[in-house]
C-alpha cells in the first residue's frame, strides 16, 4: 500500500499495543515502523531497474526480518525512551513491520512474507491507494491521537478505525469473488478457451474491476463495474513471446519473466522491443486501448543488455483519471 496508509495502520497498530502506557509516542514509533520496510525502494539508487523492482517487498517484508529486527530497534529506542522498556518497545516494532506486509498481501504486487522461500503472496483484492480504506482510518487515528493517553475513548476510537478498515478488506475480497463470477460467466457465453483468470481492482476504487485472460496465443483483458448493464468486452493482446529472438535468455529478461509471473506482451515498433507487464493493466479503460502501465524496453548495448521502465506522464494520468470515473458509473 501506500506510504500514507501504512504510516496510519503502523500508528493504530502501535497505539493498541503501546499507547495506554506512552501516549502518543506510540502511534509516532509505530507510524515510523509501519514505513520502515518500504525502505527497499532505496535500492533503485545502488542498482539496476529490473533487480531493484525484484527486491521491492522481498526480505524487509518478510517475517524473517520483523522477527530479527523488531529487537534491535526496541533495544535502540529503550537506551534513551524510558517510558516503554525493551520488550514493549520490541513487541511494538515487531506488530509494526509485520502488519505492513500483511496488509501488502493484499495488492497486485504481493509481498514475500516467507523470504528467502521464493513464494509471493498477492490477494489482489484492493489497490495501492484506495480513500476508502485509508481515510476512515485516518480519521480515528487522527481523533484518536487528540485524547488524554488514559481515555478508554480514545482505544475504542483507534480500535474503530482497525474495525473498519479491516472490514473494508473482506468487501473487497467478497466483490473479488463476485466479479470474478461475472467474467467468467461472460467467458463461457462467449465460448472463450482460456488457461487462468486474474482479476484485480482498478485504481483507486474496488467498484471497477479488470480480468487478465490467458489464451493459447493472447492475453484477453477485460473490465466490469458492479453497476455495468452490459456485457463484459474483452480486448485480445497478442502474447508475440517469439519476437524476443535470443534476448529470452538474458539475464534481465528472465528476472522480468520471473516478476511478471508469465503475464507478459511483447511488442516492437521499429527496432525496439518492449516486454508489457499484465498485471498492472492498461492507461485506460477503451477496447483499443494499448498503453500499458508498466512498459519495458529492452536495449543492446556494448556492455550487455539495458532495460529502462517506459516513464509516463502526467497527461496519460489525467486521462485515466478521467476515463476511470466515467467507467467506474457503468457501461
């Protein structure tokens, strides 16, 4: 999830098991373990694109590491905080950064919750920036935050904004479950032969979703809305694996391999090749829509081959920002 909603989750989770005794330093404490593990990002700075995107929610979000490193941030905070000692600070950071990716689990990209296991858990049942989970809970952190330490309204407020956030998850479990019905009803009226579904939740929102079909030779995606009176459209994207020639075994293309877990177009204008992330889905909801959201191409140069994210603009955003809210109402 995002940096905001995990700094909200990681203060409720450090008021619950601190903030009777600290006050206030334990939503502060806990925010601060709540973004510790998405430090991984830094690694973008010391390495290349594909390794630093192969890093992100590995080991800093697994229980090996809140396990390990949960008593030494208590041990560092205990030295000079006296208010908790080292097991309540230690008990803290570990709640911190395990519920972090927990909470991770639950988006397209997944967390590796059991690293060094080469196992991604992803529910893909909400999106990395959803209000409607994140702003309820921080307004009961919030007001929360504004109560005496020793007020029991004040742990019945923070437990209401867990309560609700928590709930908001098994909506969207339970719509993931729904739409999934739906499109694979639409599959079998169309006669489709297909291998796998994956849906996910578009942005910002659980009312839209996208499915990602794999066929013999094409992914097929399409997109429903709870309030869609038509049927589901899917639009074919050729799979075109062989254009990558002998670029399939190097290096870089076998950990996009790996991170795209298979859902994978490959595309070429000209003499550039592109390798087409899936499972982020498209800059727009049209049939003819070909913009993908995580794009790569692939470079030969005399040190070996470069891959270099395809960067998007703001202009694209808009437009998806547009085209998902009319989408969003229904077809």
């Amino acid at each position: 999830m995002d940096s905001l909603t995990q700094i909200v989750l990681g203060a409720a989770v450090g008021e619950v098991v601190l903030g009777k005794k600290v006050g206030n330093k334990a939503m502060l404490y806990g925010a601060i373990a709540g973004t510790i593990p998405d430090l991984d990002t830094f690694a973008s700075y010391f390495t290349d694109t594909v390794t630093a995107l192969e890093i992100h929610r590995g080991f800093t979000h697994s229980i090996f590491f809140s396990v390990v490193f949960a008593p030494i941030f208590g041990w560092l905070v205990s030295r000079y905080d006296k208010l908790g000692n080292f097991k309540n600070w230690s008990w803290l950071f570990f709640w911190g950064f395990i519920t972090h990716p927990l909470l991770d689990a639950h988006t397209t990209w997944g967390t590796q919750l059991f690293w060094p296991l080469d196992l991604r858990l992803a529910y893909k049942n909400i999106f990395v920036i959803d209000p409607l989970y994140t702003l309820p809970f921080l307004v009961c952190v919030i007001w929360a935050m504004r109560l005496p330490k020793t007020s029991a309204r004040r742990r019945k407020i923070n437990r209401l904004g867990i309560i609700l956030s928590s709930s908001y998850l098994v909506i969207t479990l339970i719509l993931k479950a729904y739409t999934y019905q739906k499109f694979t009803a639409a599959l079998g009226e169309q006669e489709v032969n297909y291998t796998s579904v994956e849906t996910k939740p578009s942005a910002f929102n659980s009312v839209l979703w996208t499915a990602n079909v794999d066929t013999p030779n094409a992914y097929l995606i399409g997109h429903y809305s709870i309030f869609d009176t038509q049927p589901i459209q899917f639009a074919s994207y050729p799979k075109q694996h062989e254009l990558l020639g002998d670029l399939k075994e190097e290096e870089k293309v076998q950990q996009l391999f790996k991170i795209t877990q298979g859902w994978y177009t490959v595309t070429q204008k000209e003499d550039q090749i592109f390798i087409n992330d899936l499972r982020f889905g498209l800059l727009g909801f049209q049939p003819t829509e070909n913009r993908f959201a995580f794009s790569f191409e692939l470079i030969k140069t005399p040190n070996g081959l470069k891959v270099k994210e395809v960067e998007k603009n703001r202009t694209q955003a808009k437009e998806l920002l547009s085209e998902l809210g009319n989408r969003i109402k229904g077809n």
